[in-house]
C-alpha cells in the first residue's frame, strides 16, 4: 500500500536518482510506522492473541528493506550505463574543471538521452583535487594530459567548464588534436540549467590571449539620448555592429547609408526582427555631393559615425584613384557636409595601417585623417578619429579565409611566416567607437590597447587544430610572399608620436605631429581633383604630402627615392631663401 502512496515504482530505474531514493526512504518509513501502530494496537486490544515483534527486528528490516531496494536501483542503473557505454556508440569526453560547472556538466551529459557520454575523467587546475573522485570519476591533474593520454583512453572531446582558464592553457588543450569546446556562462543557461545542445566548439577569438574589453559607461546613454544618428558603411562589418548597438539607446532616429544594397537588406532585416523601427536604411555612394546634402537636409543628423571605405591593401594598390575617390573624397565630402549643417560630433574610423603607410589604402586613410584635423580649426562640429587593428571576423579578414579554406580540405595561404596583426572581435570595435565619440572633445585621435599582437602563423595552426585536424598531415600552410603594399607588423603610434591617457584604461590620445594646416588642406583638395588615369602622380602627391609614406613590396616604391630628392631640393631652396632674406 505504501508503495501506490508514493508512487516509487513509477520512477524509470536507469535514470534513479536522489529524489527516488528519498522516496523509497519514505515508502520504507511509512510501511514501518504502519506495523508498529498495528502491533501497539494489538496489545492493547488483543485482535491476534500472543501476536507480538520485536521493534529490533522491525528497524532491522526496515533498514535491510531501503538498503536492497536502493542498491538494486543503483546496481541496475550503473550496470545500464556501463553496458550502453562499452556496446552503444559514445562520445569520451574529458571535464576540464572540477567545480559547480563542472558537475553540473556531467549531470547534464549523463542525462541526455539523444547522444551518449562516456566521461573519462575531470582535469582541475587546483592540485588539492587531484586524486579525488567524482560520482566515481577520477579528478586529473593538467600535466598528465598529453597526446598519449588522448590516444591511449580514446578521448574524443575535452569540454572547458571554467571561466578563468588562461590562454597558456588553453593552447596546451588546442595543441592535443582534439575538439575542444565550451559551456556557456552561468547567466546564459536556460533557466538556470544548462542544455547539452548550449555546449559550443571554442573559437579562435578565446585564444587573444587578453580579456574581452568591457565598456559600462552610463554617460552612453545621455550622450546619445534623443539624437539622430548617421552611419556610413552601414552594411559593413564595423557599421552593422555600430547600428546594432546604437539601436539599443533611446536615439530618435537611425540613418543607415551604404551602396551595398544586398548587405544594407540585411542588415534592415535584422532590426525588423529585433522590433526596432526608428531607423531609415538609405542607398547612396558618399561620393555624390548632392545625394549626401540631401540626406542631410532630409534628416538633420546631429552625429554621424563615418565607417564607408575601401580597406583591401592589394586592390587598392592598384587602383589608388579609387582609393582617393571614398577614403579621402569621400571622408572630405561628408565632413564637409556635417560641418556646414552644424552637426555635433563627427567620428571617423580609421586603421592602424594609417600609421607610417606602407600601402595606398594606409596612406588614403592618413590623409583623411589629415584633412579632419585640419577641417576642426575651422568648424563648430567636434571631429574624432579611432585608430584600431585588425578585426575579426570582419568581411575579408583572415579569420574567414582561414575557415573557408580549412573547408575546402587547405592549404591555408599565409603571406609571410613572421608576419603579425592586432586583433579585437566586431563587438569590442564598436563598443570602444562609441566610447571614444562619447569622451571625444574635437581633434583627438583615439587609438585601443589591443593586446599583444598575434603571429598568424600560430593563429593559422591553432585554427586547423581546433577544426579538429592534424598540422600538418591533414592541412598544411603554403607560404605565398607579401602581397602589394602589406607590412610584416602594425603599428598604432607613428614615428614621432606619443600617448595621454583617459578615464578607460583601454583607449589613449593620440599626440601626432603638427601640420600646417592651410597647406594641408590646400593639398588634398588638389588631390581629390586629380585625373583617373594618372595613377602615378596620385601615389607621388601623397608620398610628398605624408613623409612617413613609404611603400612596401609595391611598384610604387621607386617613388620614395624620387620623394626624397624632392624634399632634399625644397629644403636648400628654402635655405637659400632665408639666407638672401636675411642679407636685404
């Protein structure tokens, strides 16, 4: 009778678990309470005469009674999952991390019913664990876990279940030849368990080897409270990030512009989906003065955020025109436009490959920032400029090349085997543009603490392995030589310039040399007027107007020499000049 009262033997046997073992416990309990009530009342009222039991005898069964009835339960579960796990197809799995979510990843993956586990054991940074056991599951420590152990045990995947595991680590783990994946943070559970299918491959961008930047400034809600807010280059890898962060402040109204009518969809789509509707998605080339005036006139923007701009080195090395018509003409048309309707604060975006140039996109987007510069001294619009590297996961980065290739079974094509980049995910970009507009106060030029740069080389290995593949037996890396224009390293500061610090550890000001401003500005008017087919004197002009600019496995290098010469004449004409003005 107890039994139906507790309904005991409705709990499947293979899944047996603390609360069926509590309920045999009360079943137990109540059947003895039961007898002992009977056998009191038989006393008293002699319903079966000299009918009597020890109560010794009832705590002995009833204990013997919970202790067979719980060990058959756990004897069959543990005889089931054995047998499931030596004849039934399985996935062996290591638990990197012996804590709370450690455990709650094995309960998780013994209980799923679509795939089978076989947990292995549990690694754990912390040495006082290791010898222990789990559920009967070993707690290993890191050092023994090397290609053998792999091999020898048939482990197939090693799950991270920690948070603060370091990057040193984690490369050991990537360097094993085998899938690597992690669980997601505890916020991020459903309803506060975690699901099997949440379990993700780790990524490349784990491996930075710094924190991911975190921006929690309530100033960014003022700044952009009730503001009409334009980016350029919408459809693009930064600009749709920027959009889809500003659209989370109370702005009043988002004006997306950008030629790429396909990308600029997409991203419409997206803020549909996410129920957002004050925004306007507009095609148009920046280029066309009367176009952009009439959006400006349209909409009044009291903040633009400038992304639109040609990025690829080698393509723009040799179509420098075009580089000049949307990096520089473009960037000067708009700023023009923003400071003739008053707007409030201009951001543009530039490129670490601005710094000393190299190649004709680098040098473009230095003169950009040139003319910015020199458009502040004149103009009531504050402009500001952000420096940051290589980002990734952005359209035409290394990082979907790699992925792309490893697809299609390799090689990876690496330029150069020592060659380095600065890398920081689309959201870290777009977090810290906004941050520096917000902190921005006219003519700054903000660079970010990046990190330490990283060897593609390494980054191109770690990728194939954590595909799962073998370096380099199943993919190998073919070295291609530098490409028109490209630099072995990037660098943030260029010669002669220094930093001041600001209120966010990650974001500096940059101090660049003086300029002549009236000069300067003269000189890239002129140069947004050049000819379409004299390609040559586009890349002369700008070598003369930027005295870093030199190019780098290009054609255009026998122009530094000439450049050179140049400056070497201009300078001992103007010392005979002063020398004659002096004897007058």
């Amino acid at each position: 009778m107890s039994f139906l009262v507790f309904r005991s033997f409705k709990s499947v046997i293979r899944h047996t678990g603390f609360t069926d073992v509590v309920n045999l416990f009360k079943t137990v309990s109540f059947t003895t309470m039961l007898t002992v009530l009977f056998i009191l009342i038989n006393r008293e009222v002699g319903l079966i005469k000299d009918f009597t039991i020890p109560l010794s005898i009832l705590i002995m069964h009833a204990l013997l009674s919970f202790v067979l009835l719980s060990s058959s339960r756990l004897v069959f579960k543990m005889g089931y999952n054995y047998l499931k796990c030596k004849y039934v197809a399985s996935k062996r799995v290591l638990i990197y991390g012996a804590g709370d979510s450690g455990i709650v990843t094995y309960n998780a993956l013994i209980s799923n019913v679509r795939e089978k586990f076989d947990v292995v054991g549990f690694i754990d940074d912390n040495s006082s664990k290791n010898g222990k056991s789990i559920n009967g599951i070993s707690i290993l420590n890191k050092t023994i876990i090397n290609q053998d152990y792999i091999a020898v045990n048939r482990v197939n995947e090693i799950i991270i279940t920690s948070e603060n595991i370091n990057k040193e680590s984690l490369i050991d783990l990537v360097s094993l030849n085998v899938k690597i994946t992690k669980i997601p943070p505890i916020e991020d559970w459903i309803n506060g368990e975690l699901n099997i299918r949440q379990i993700k491959q780790v990524q490349i961008e784990d491996l930075l080897g710094r924190a991911p930047i975190q921006i929690d400034n309530p100033n960014l809600t003022n700044e952009f409270k009730d503001e009409t807010v334009l980016v350029t280059g919408a459809a693009g890898s930064i600009g749709s990030e920027l959009v889809k962060q500003l659209s989370n402040f109370d702005i009043k109204k988002l004006i997306l512009v950008d030629q790429a009518e396909s990308g600029l969809y997409d991203v419409q789509q997206d803020l549909i989906r996410d129920e957002k509707h004050n925004f306007t998605a507009i095609v148009a080339d920046i280029r066309d003065g009367l176009r952009i005036d009439s959006i400006f006139q349209e909409y009044k923007p009291t903040m633009v955020f400038h992304a639109a701009a040609y990025k690829h080195v080698p393509l723009m090395e040799k179509s420098p025109y075009e580089a000049i018509k949307i990096n520089v003409s473009g960037t000067k048309l708009l700023a023009d436009t923003s400071s003739r309707y008053n707007v409030k604060k201009f951001v543009f975006i530039s490129t670490d490959k601005a710094v000393n140039p190299t190649s004709v996109m680098g040098a473009t987007k230095r003169m950009a920032e040139m003319y910015i510069s020199c458009l502040q001294k004149e103009s009531k619009t504050k402009f500001i400029t952000t420096r940051f590297g290589n980002v990734l996961g952005s359209n035409g980065s290394v990082i979907p090349l790699f992925k792309k290739q490893i697809e299609d079974g390799g090689p990876l094509t690496l330029t150069h085997k020592d060659i380095t980049r600065f890398f920081m995910t689309i959201p870290e970009a777009a977090q810290l543009v906004l941050e520096a507009g917000t902190m921005g106060r006219g003519g700054e030029i903000f660079i970010f603490d990046m990190g330490e740069s990283v060897k593609i080389y390494d980054l191109a290995k770690n990728m194939i392995k954590l595909s799962g593949l073998r370096f380099p037996e199943d993919i190998d890396i073919k070295i291609t030589g530098l490409r028109p224009g490209e630099k072995l390293y990037e660098e943030l500061l260029a010669n002669g310039e220094n930093t001041l610090s600001t209120y966010h550890k990650k974001i500096m000001i940059s101090k660049t040399r003086e300029l002549d401003y009236s000069s300067v500005k003269s000189d890239i008017e002129e140069l947004c007027m050049t000819n379409r087919f004299q390609n040559n004197n586009i890349v002369m002009k700008m070598k003369r107007l930027i005295p870093e600019y030199k190019s780098n496995n290009s054609d255009y290098e026998r122009f530094d020499k000439k450049v050179q010469i140049y400056k070497k004449v201009k300078e001992i004409l103007h010392d005979k000049t002063d020398k004659s003005l002096s004897n007058i």
